[in-house]
C-alpha cells in the first residue's frame, strides 16, 4: 500500500484530496496546523484506519516515521484577504515549508507535487496563460506575498530536481471551487453565496470587468492525481478555461440562489489581475485531462452546501468587516 503526505489536508483542496487517495486506495498521512483550515473537513476521516492526522506547521522541521512514496504540499493561505492578514506566515509556508518538505522528500526517496497557482503570471500581459508565459507580478503589492512566496517554491522545487534528481511536480492551479470552502474566506464564490444566503447585496469589486475562470474542484483533483502519476517535471496549467466577467458571475450567482438582492460596486483591490484563463492545451496533451463539470452544475453543488450551513456559522461576517482589503 502506497504512503502518501498531504499538507494543507484541512483546508478545501487538502481535503478532497485526502478523500481521494483514500478512494484509490493509498494511506494517508494528513498535516496541517489549522491557520486557515477545519477540522469539520476532516472529520469524516478521523477513523478510517488508512488515514493518520499529525497537527504540525510544515515551517518547522518535519518528522515521518517510515517510507513515504508521494508528497502532496498544499499547505498555504489561499485567499487574498487571508495572506493581507497573515503575510509572513503565507511567506514562510511557500518558502520555508517547502524547503523542509523538499528535503523530506529527498530523505524518503519520494515524489513531491507542488501547489502553485496562477497567481504567479500575476496581472497577466498574455492571455489566456500558458505555461512558457513569466507572469507580471508586483514584488512589492498586497498580493506579492503570496505570489512570490509561489514561484520562490517553483524555484526551488526546479532546484531539488535539477541539482538532486528529486522527483518533482508543479501544477499551476487556477480557482477553484466547491464544498468546504470557508464561507468568510472573502474569496469571490464564498463571499456572494454567503452575502446571498445573508440578505445582503453582492459586492463586486471594481467595475466587474475582470474576469476569472473556474474549476469545478472534482475537476481540479482529477488533473492534480494524473500529474503527479505522469513522468513531467515542470509546470502544468490545471482548470476550467470558461472565463467569465465578475460582474456576469454576480448575475448567474443571483439568479441561482433566488436572491432579490442587488450588485453593489467597492473599489478594486491593488493589483486585482484584469484577466484569466488558463491554456490547457499542455494538460489535455500530457494526461489526457479536460474539466468535465461546467459552471451550472458545479454552482449548484457548491450552492447546496453553502445552504446547509447553520445561521451561526452565515453570520459570521469576518468578508464584511475586513478592512485591509484596499491596499496602498
Ligand atoms: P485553504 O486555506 O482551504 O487550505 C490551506 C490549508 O493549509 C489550511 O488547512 C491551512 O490551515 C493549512 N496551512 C497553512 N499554513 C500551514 C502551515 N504552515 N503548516 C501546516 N498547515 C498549514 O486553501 P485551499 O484553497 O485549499 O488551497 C490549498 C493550496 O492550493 C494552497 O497551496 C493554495 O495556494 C493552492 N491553490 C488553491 C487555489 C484555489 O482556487 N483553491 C488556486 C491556486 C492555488
Ligand atoms: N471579488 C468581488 N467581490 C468579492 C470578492 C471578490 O468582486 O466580494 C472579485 C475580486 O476582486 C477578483 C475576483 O472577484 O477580481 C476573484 O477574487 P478571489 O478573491 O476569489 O480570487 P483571485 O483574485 O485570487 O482570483
């Protein structure tokens, strides 16, 4: 039986994908130190004796008794309002983190995938992006800690496989979506169910004419399992490219949860990126992988679980009253 590690296994993607190697049969090994993940997404894991949970922030030196054949490292804040509140942890878990899961790796012998994200072509200048495209990003903005924590682990992962022979993947993930994201998390999905959900009306930032593309997140870890199983060392495009306006996002978004609410405009954050899309072509040729769940039905699945949610946890308006948001 395979062993596989997966940082970050609290949070949104850690967590399906835990779900998803225990499906295919692997043991796991989830860690995380709960910054901005819940332990209700693994929950439903606790018992399962294929699965083992170890509370451990991935900053510090990590220890795993036994062989280890696969690494996963997913372990970062994700969303913007969560790395303006938290830069220099979201700093040292792209950085520091994956320098020490790096090395794990190399001691163990075992293969490591890497999340980075599309966050590092920044605002990007080629559209849609391809994997050969160097990005446009602010080193200095609200969002460069993120960003540059991101292709600082690009680099160093590039490092491990050049100069030791570490068997590495790097999968460019571009948003996604689905059950378990945090309702307060202020990322845009959340955040217009959640104010739906509330009563309130939808806040788009800016004009609304920036677009994003979105991936349903079974779609996401089906792409994410056949990289790390294929024999590609440098970095690959995984997500939905049917990009779509914020500003017609927040309309499918009124129209599917019934909402009479309306779209309120606030000003755009420093170096929101105007447009994204990913190219896929490279992922289609390499693992045979395209998104098989369009926009309607995966809203409609991530609708239902945001519904279900109790008025305590609706209320908590932590999106609302964020006031680091707008940057200088
Ligand atoms: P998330 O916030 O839901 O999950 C991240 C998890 O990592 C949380 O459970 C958190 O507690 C944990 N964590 C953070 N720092 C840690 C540390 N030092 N030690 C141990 N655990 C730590 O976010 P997510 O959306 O699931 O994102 C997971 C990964 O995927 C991240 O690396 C993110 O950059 C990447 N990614 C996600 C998206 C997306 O659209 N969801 C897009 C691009 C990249
Ligand atoms: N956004 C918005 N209203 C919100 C939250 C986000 O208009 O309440 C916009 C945000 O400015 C960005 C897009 O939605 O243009 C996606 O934001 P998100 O934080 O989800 O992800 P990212 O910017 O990292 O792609």
């Amino acid at each position: 039986m395979k062993k596989t590690l997966i940082t970050g296994a609290a949070g949104f993607l850690g967590s399906h994908l835990c779900d998803r190697f225990i499906k295919e049969g692997y043991k796991v090994i989830g860690m995380d130190n709960f910054i901005t993940g819940d332990k209700r997404n693994i929950h439903h894991l606790m018992n399962h004796p294929n699965f083992e949970f170890i509370e451990h922030d991935v900053t510090e030196f990590i220890s795993i008794e036994g062989p280890l054949d696969y690494i996963l490292h997913f372990a970062s804040p994700a969303s913007p309002i969560d790395y303006l509140k938290i830069p220099i942890q979201t700093l040292k878990v792209g950085s520091l983190g994956t320098h020490n899961l790096l090395g794990l790796a190399k001691a163990k012998n075992a293969r490591i995938l890497i999340a980075s994200t599309s966050e590092i072509y920044g605002d990007p200048l080629v559209h849609p992006q391809t994997e050969d495209y160097y990005g446009n990003v602010n080193t200095i903005g609200p969002r460069g800690v993120y960003d540059e924590a991101k292709r600082f682990q690009e680099s160093i992962t590039m490092a491990y496989h050049r100069f030791h022979g570490l068997e590495t993947r790097i999968v460019r993930i571009f948003n996604t979506y689905g059950p378990r994201m945090r309702l307060n998390d202020g990322r845009v999905i959340p955040a217009f169910m959640g104010q739906a959900l509330r009563g309130e009306d939808l806040t788009v930032f800016g004009d609304g004419s920036q677009t994003r593309s979105f991936c349903y997140v079974d779609d996401e870890v089906e792409g994410i399992y056949r990289l790390l199983l294929s024999d590609y060392a440098y970095p690959v495009n995984i997500g939905n490219p049917n990009e779509i306006t914020i500003k017609d996002f927040a309309e499918e978004i009124i129209k599917l949860t019934g909402t009479t609410q309306k779209i309120t405009y606030k000003d755009l954050p420093v170096n929101d990126p105007m447009q994204r899309q990913p190219d896929i072509t490279l992922a289609k040729k390499l693992l045979g992988w395209e998104p098989k769940i369009g926009r309607e039905e995966g809203m409609k699945l991530t609708f239902d679980y945001f519904k279900n949610l109790t008025k305590d946890e609706l209320n908590k308006s932590e999106h609302k009253d964020f006031k680091g948001y707008i940057n200088k």
